[in-house]
C-alpha cells in the first residue's frame, strides 16, 4: 500500500482505520479498492482477492449495496460518506447524492454566503444575522 492519506480514530484517541489511495487498513486486515467511473469505489476486496463488499451508483450517486459483509468509507467519486447523515464528504463541500447537490452554503463574497434551494437564492450577510432571498 502507499503513504496514509487519512486516518479514522475512536473516541480514546486510537487509529480504528488507515486509508490509502487504493485501499484501507482496519486493525491487521488491508482491503484493495476496485474502482469505477468518476473514481467511485465499485468493490473492496481482501488480501486473497475475495470483495468484501460491492456497490453500484446512479447517476447522481445514490448508492445500492449489491453484497458483502464490510462497507467502505468512502464510495461515490471516492468521497468519504457519512453514513448518519447520507453525505458525501467531498473536499470544500459536502455532497447529497439525494439532492444531487450541495447542501451547503457557498462563500460568493467574503462576508457573503448563498445557497440554492427550491429554485431560490438565499443570501447571508455573515455577522449580522440579515437574510434575503431572490428568485433564481
């Protein structure tokens, strides 16, 4: 495997899993990635070649688990997902597969931030607590 690139820890502190380019490490095991388009994690497989766990995407990136008893923590254009929330934890934003879209708000000015919900533009002023919203 390559150089860590991220880690996953417990509430104690302790490394729970490694991740790597191609795979990920949890406790002694290494899995391989199988990748897909967009970078999408398609399968991850064991040390003997065995998938772990298998996945399938739409368009947008709604996931289907086709099978295995593991789950990888990162899928869709290799995004780290969360799953309490079904988002996908991309670089700057977080990605709702759902939505098919940001579910944040966007910096458009530096005291500024806007979002896109329903067709509306949404404007906050940051500091004064002002919102306005126009159509889009």
């Amino acid at each position: 495997m390559f150089d860590v690139l991220s880690e996953s820890r417990d509430a104690s502190g302790a490394v729970t899993a490694n991740f790597f380019r191609n795979g990920q490490k949890m406790g002694a095991s290494g899995y391989s990635y199988t990748l897909g388009y967009l970078g999408s994690i398609r399968e991850l497989t064991d040390s003997s070649g065995g998938v772990r766990a298998q996945y399938a995407f739409d368009p947008f990136g709604r996931v289907t688990k086709l099978g295995g008893g593991l789950s990888s923590d990162f899928q869709f254009a290799n995004y780290c997902t969360h799953s309490r929330s079904s988002l996908n934890l991309a670089l700057y934003r977080n990605y709702s597969p759902a939505l098919g879209g940001s579910r944040l708000w966007q910096t458009i000015e530096d005291n500024f931030l806007a979002r896109l919900l329903n067709g509306k533009v949404y404007i906050y002023k940051i500091g004064t607590g002002f919102q306005a919203k126009r159509s889009a």
